[in-house]
C-alpha cells in the first residue's frame, strides 16, 4: 500500500516536471520570437537545447539554454541562443548577421 501510494506521488511528481518544461518551452518561444520582431528579424525554429548549471559569467544558477534559428533576409539563416532562468529570458547569444538594407 505505501509503495503504491509512493509509485503515485513518483508519477505525479515526473507529469508535474513534464507541465513545467513544456510550460518553459512555450514562454521561451514567445520571448524568441517578441526578440526577433524587436530586432526585425524572421524566426525559423526554436528547441530546447540542454540544462546548465554554471552562467556564461561564472556564477551557479540552474538555467535551461535553448537554441533558434532565424533569418535576416528570408534566403539565409543563423543559429542563437537564449538562457532561461526559470520562466524569465535572461540573455539573448546571437552571432553577426546581415542586416536588411530597406529602399524606402
């Protein structure tokens, strides 16, 4: 009886675990994409990309990195990436890309 009710609570805990990241994922694609409109930019895709525990700048925080694709002129694309602290974007990593030259 004890077992079945910790074999419960176990599933329980792994389904509530399963609701966060997926609840993550759907903030982190929202904050990629609001970034690249920022920048003008087109989103191509976005994944989850691994766990962390140490931050670029050396300091210990559990954070998830998550990787995009987007594009600049619609026939290119580049790869970034973005760490998340809890449900908060912290840092945005993109590379050099060509800007679009509007002929206003």
């Amino acid at each position: 009886m004890v077992t079945d009710l910790l074999m419960i609570l176990a599933v329980a805990f792994i389904a509530f675990l399963f609701w966060q990241q997926r609840r993550q994922s759907e903030l982190a694609y929202q904050a990629v994409k609001r970034h690249c409109e920022h920048l003008d930019l087109q989103v191509l895709s976005v994944s989850f990309f691994r766990y962390r525990f140490q931050l670029p700048d050396g300091r210990f925080r559990f954070h998830s990195v998550y990787q995009f694709e987007f594009s600049a002129r619609g026939d290119d694309y580049y790869q970034g990436r973005m760490i998340m602290i809890g449900f908060k974007a912290a840092k945005f990593m993109l590379p050099p890309y060509r800007l679009v030259e509007n002929s206003y």
